[in-house]
C-alpha cells in the first residue's frame, strides 16, 4: 500500500489543496483522489486556522470515498469533548467550556459550524469514528506518540476500527482516571509538569502547566523512561509537535509531520512506499 501521510492541517484549505494537487492528486466529483495512493491524515484538521469546516468537508469526503483515511488528533478529541456532557457534572461538558483557553482555541470552528447544529452534530459523529492510530504493518501512524503500553490497555475499550465508544470518552474526561492518561500519551504525546515559575505563555495567553517531552529521542529523560518502555517496532510517523526549519526526517524510525502550519510554516507530507527506513527525499511540503 503506498501512502502519503499528511501533517496536521488546522484549517488551512488553501495549503492543503495545493499540497494535494503537488502529491498528483486531483479532484473528480467532487472528492480529491490519486489513482495508484490513499492519503493518510494525522489529524488536527481543525482549530485556529480560516476554513476550519471546508477542510473537514475535504478530508471527510476522500475518507468516505475511500481514497483516504484520518486518525483522530487532539483538536478533534477536544471538540468531541466540548460537545459532550459530563455525566459526572450535571450541565457541564467533559471539556470544560469555562476553562481559561477553552473557548478562544476553540471558537473559530464554532463559529463556521453553528454551535449544537445539525452540522455540527454530524462532524462530531464523524470525529467519533476516527482511529486513534493505524497501522500499515510496514508503518505506524498516530497524532503524537506511540506508547505500545497505552495503545494495549486501551484497545479492549474502542471500536473495530479503534475508534473511541462513548463509555471510553466518558472515562478519559475522568480526571485521575487511567483512560484519560493512556488517551492523553497517544493524542498529545507523554508530558512532565513544569518546573519553571515563567514558562512562555502560549498563544492564548495562559502558563503551560506541562513540558511535552521528546519521546522519540533514545536519550529521553528518566521521566520519560518512566511514560513509556522503549519504542520497538516498524517507522512511526506522527504530527503535533510544532517543529520549524526545514522539513526532515527525524531518524531513519520516526518522521513528525507538523511544521507549524498554524503559525504560517509549511504543509508537510511524507511518501511512504513500503521503505523500512524513513528518508527526507520523501517529504514533500507547500
């Protein structure tokens, strides 16, 4: 199976067509194809970007059609999250709508959709029925981090295709509870709390509570260590992380995908041929 995976994307239609017709893709009734490849999404296809709802029409299309397939990203965890109440918290949501950054990351996709609109309803339902990861036995594909231990304990909880259940997402809205951790390593990747009293603020203005940590480095901190067991297995292509420079390989065994397209880097993608070990000659960006 040959695959181009796509980094992430946060609404940015524009970049992710031009990237797409770069790939030899082209659209006929409607939906973008490639005749002989399948493009394979990282997820975050939503938030801070200017056509959040168009891009998830674009991608939602191919992946009906079969002419993709899309994991699920934070950004799409999190808008599941907003969405459902918190049986724990009689008219609250297992995404806090009053959290301090909530709604300001998360306003521009409510804007476009309609909040509680039928629209709205039915991409939530879709976002329901993404895979955590994939695996192409060659290559592994997930938002963040592949923590085989996570992906174990969780795998008896999601869908046949490991989607998330509703039983499943109401556990990981627990705080404390072991779904919510195991959820939290695949979709945002494994995280210490921070040590420095003035971390940079973040886009929005608040004080990370957490440092991600680089968990595909062999040289990961003892904390790190302690997250995760070691990565043994196929190359493992993934997004989330915000690098910048000049798209490339991370190691022969890892390639991150997201360039920070939403702080105006490139739209990253990576040509997967069956190779057992990752090159920068088969990235491509816009």
């Amino acid at each position: 199976m040959n695959v181009d995976v796509v980094g992430d994307v946060h609404g940015q239609f524009d970049k992710l067509v031009r990237l797409l017709s770069r790939l030899g893709y082209s659209q006929s009734r409607g939906i973008w194809r490639h005749p002989k490849r399948t493009a394979v999404f990282v997820g975050d296809l939503i938030d801070r970007g200017p056509k959040q709802l168009a891009t998830v029409e674009l991608v939602r299309g191919m992946v009906e059609a079969g002419a993709a397939q899309c994991i699920l990203g934070n950004h799409e965890y999190n808008a599941i999250a907003w969405a459902m109440p918190d049986p724990m918290r009689p008219g609250r949501f297992l995404r806090d709508h009053d959290a301090p950054g909530n709604r300001p990351l998360h306003q521009g996709f409510l804007n476009e959709i309609g909040e509680g609109s039928q629209g709205h309803r039915a991409i939530i339902a879709w976002f329901m029925s993404l895979p955590l990861w994939l695996d192409f036995g060659g290559v592994r594909v997930v938002h963040a981090c592949w923590h085989q231990a996570s992906i174990d304990a969780l795998k008896p909880l999601l869908g046949p295709n490991q989607s998330m259940t509703e039983e499943s997402l109401r556990m990981s809205g627990q705080k404390g509870h072991w779904v919510q951790e195991a959820v939290s390593i695949v979709c945002k990747g494994p995280e210490i709390g921070s040590n420095d009293s003035t971390p940079p603020r973040d886009d929005y203005g608040e004080l990370p509570q957490e440092i991600r940590l680089q968990w595909w480095h062999a040289d990961a901190s003892a904390s790190a260590q302690r997250r995760r067991s070691g990565y043994c297995g196929p190359p493992v292509i993934f997004g989330h992380y915000w690098f910048a420079g000049e798209p490339a390989v991370i190691s022969p065994k890892f390639a991150c995908l997201d360039y920070s397209v939403a702080s105006d880097g490139p739209l990253v993608a990576y040509r997967w041929d069956g190779e057992s070990e990752l090159s920068s000659a088969k990235i491509v960006w816009v």
